[in-house]
C-alpha cells in the first residue's frame, strides 16, 4: 500500500467518524453535505427503507434528530473499520456500529448492533458517501448480502 493510498483511507475514516459525530450531535445539515446528490440509504423497513437522494437523506436524518431529543442523546460508535480502494474514486468500506442512548432513565443503554456497508464516490476531489446500508445484528436480525473485498 502507497502513502497516498494510506492517506485516502484515512480520508474516508475520518467522513464516517463526522457522519456519527454530525448525526449525534443534530448538525443535519453538515451530514447531509457528507453524502453525494444521488446517495441512497439503505436502512430497512424498520427505518423506512431506501432513502434515495440527498434532500431525502436530510429531511429523514433530520425527523430521526427531533424524535432522538437532545444532541448526544444517542451515539452511534462506529469500530473495526475496513476500507478498500476500488480505483482512484470509489471505496469500499465496512464497519461495526454500537447504537446507544446515553440518557438517563433508560434501563438499557444498548439499542442496536450492527455494520455499515458502505460505497465510497470520490467527487471533484472529495471522498462522499454514495451508499450506505446497516446490517442489523441485534436485537433484529436483517442481514443483506455483502458486497464483495476484491482480496
């Protein structure tokens, strides 16, 4: 692996970490701005489906921020990322995500277990999120096929 392909990879690591951040923190306009014009979404029909397009993608982030309550009120931590280069702009890339509500009065803090499948679009020098879909683990179990690493 070359140094700028290194340098790629963290590039991409560091757009799923703000996607978190952002989300938690209700900065819906900042994650939108994370995702290509034509992204889709897909998050399962607990979580209506594929939402297709970046205002989609806003509107719907953003009626999850008004239901989730204060910023920070739930964390989405993402770990274990694997990122591969597909050429020069699209990526792959996995990751395991611990969903969980951080306010008091909740008698389990853990919501949700699963993993991003995500594809990566390289736009006008930018790495964006193209597709992004959750395996769910647990406590539901709604797995999708996953899209292949090349190695």
């Amino acid at each position: 692996m070359t140094l700028e392909e290194m340098l790629e990879i963290e590039t991409i690591k560091q757009l799923r970490i703000k996607y978190s951040h952002y989300f938690d923190g209700k900065r819906i306009d900042e994650l939108a701005d994370l995702f290509t014009e034509d992204a889709v979404c897909e998050f399962g029909p607990d979580y209506g489906g594929d939402w297709q397009g970046k205002d989609t993608i806003r509107k719907n982030f953003a009626g999850y921020a008004i239901e989730e309550g204060v910023p920070f009120g739930v964390l989405h931590a993402v770990t274990n990322p694997l990122i591969e280069l597909m050429d020069k702009t699209t990526a792959h890339g996995r990751w395991y995500l611990h969903d969980l509500r951080t306010t008091e009065g909740a008698d389990n803090p853990l919501i949700l277990y699963g993993i991003y499948d995500d594809i990566y679009k390289k736009v006008f020098g930018k790495w964006l999120i193209y597709r992004t879909r959750i395996d769910f683990l647990w406590p539901k179990r709604h797995v999708g096929e996953p899209r292949a690493f090349s190695s």
